[in-house]
C-alpha cells in the first residue's frame, strides 16, 4: 500500500532485522525524511511532537499457542493519515 499526496509520500515498509531505529534510518539514509522526525531530518516537529510513523500491521507467532496473530490498526485520524485513505479508496 503506497500513495503520495501534494507534499508528502506514504509507503508500506516490512522491516526485515527488527533493529532500532530500522526504518527511521534507512529513510533518512536515501533523503526520505519522515514527517516530524527531528532526530532523522526533519526541519520541523508535529505539533504533538509525534513523527508520522504508524504501525499498520504486526503478525507474530503465538509463544504458547503457536497460532499466527495477526493485527492490524486503521491509520490515525488526522489531515494527513486521512489524505491517504482517500487515495488508497480511489484505486
């Protein structure tokens, strides 16, 4: 799932390692600068002092009951999150 609106981009990454700071990193490392993410690039903060980072979907296998568990978590409500769902129905 990708899509850009005027000013920003919104891409579907699937980190691979699990290491810190994976996808803030490698963004920043090829000029893709997080919204908000002063620590990576951003000229500027959010408001909230938030980046625009969102965990769209985890799976994972169950410790115990070895099932895969799936969850997946609507974007936040906000101008920018909402740009994109209007983008992604208009496919």
């Amino acid at each position: 799932m990708c899509g850009k609106s005027n000013h920003y981009f919104f891409l579907e990454i699937v980190p691979i390692t699990g290491r810190h700071h994976q996808i803030r990193v490698q963004l920043s490392t090829i000029g893709c600068i997080i919204k908000g993410d002063l620590k990576y690039g951003a000229k500027r903060s959010n408001p909230d002092g938030s980046i625009h980072l969102h965990a769209r979907k985890i799976e994972f296998i169950h410790p115990v009951s070895k099932e895969k568990i799936s969850i997946t978590a609507p974007p936040p409500d906000e101008a920018n999150w909402n740009l994109f769902q209007a983008s992604e129905k208009n496919k």
